[in-house]
C-alpha cells in the first residue's frame, strides 16, 4: 500500500481489494493471498461501520481455505451474512456473496445475493443501500 494513503478512508481498502481481485488467487501466490484477507477484512470493517453496526454485533471472520483458492473473508452479523471470495465459476460480477439470516449461529440464511468489489468501489452508498434491505427482509 502506497504510504500517502489513508488507511481510515473506506475507499483505500475497497480499490485495494478491487486491484487484488482482478489477479487469480486460485494458484498460489502467498503474499497476494495474505493481502488479500488483509484488504477483505478491512473492507468488510468499512461495510460494518456503514450499515451502522455496533462493536459487539457482528463477528469478522477469515478463512485462508487451501492453496487452490482464495478462502474467504466473512462479515456476519445478527441479519447479515456477506461472504468475500474469488469467484469459483469465474464471474467477475459474484466477488461478493451476501444474504439475510436469522443470527450469527444461522450459516444458511435466505437466497444469495451477489455484488463485485467493482460494484462497490464506484457506487458504494447503493452497494450499501442493498445490503442494508437484504438485512431487513423477513425470515
């Protein structure tokens, strides 16, 4: 990371999260790996702090997964499940897994939704805005 950046601006770690994610994390590349749950927890901080989450609320989880693939970085909260990961069926587009559930102990929740960090990097509010109605529909 560039040293002039901020490391508490919201952006910094999403374009962060977005550069990492245009390589291939499916074949081993440790550094890039490490990077990228360090972004992706970051980012999924930023989500957190923006749909008004308190300290307390929801739980912040990283799984490095095998060297075949990317693992995946988890924000779950009491009505959220967002999940992110290099995409299995290559789609630029399903970075970003995210779904209602029914508390922290619910792994299942209701239907998948699916964002990019692309997505989220240049229209952040409205990525948020989903989210948020994700987390409000009703199990």
């Amino acid at each position: 990371m560039d040293r002039n950046q901020n490391e508490d601006d919201p952006m910094n770690s999403i374009e962060r999260l977005d550069r990492i994610m245009k390589n291939n994390l499916g074949y081993y590349n440790a550094p890039l790996k490490k990077e990228f749950h360090t972004a992706g927890r970051a980012v999924c901080r930023k989500i957190a702090q923006a749909l008004g989450l308190e300290k307390g609320t929801y739980d912040i989880r990283s799984n490095q997964g095998g060297i075949a693939v990317s693992g995946e970085i988890t924000l779950h909260s009491e009505r959220l499940y967002l999940q992110i990961s290099e995409s299995v069926t290559s789609k630029k587009d399903h970075e970003i897994m995210f779904r209602h559930c029914s508390g922290r102990k619910d792994y299942t929740g209701g239907r998948n939704h699916w964002a990019s960090t692309e997505e989220l990097l240049t229209n952040f509010d409205e990525t948020i805005r989903k989210f948020r109605l994700v987390s409000q529909e009703v199990s």
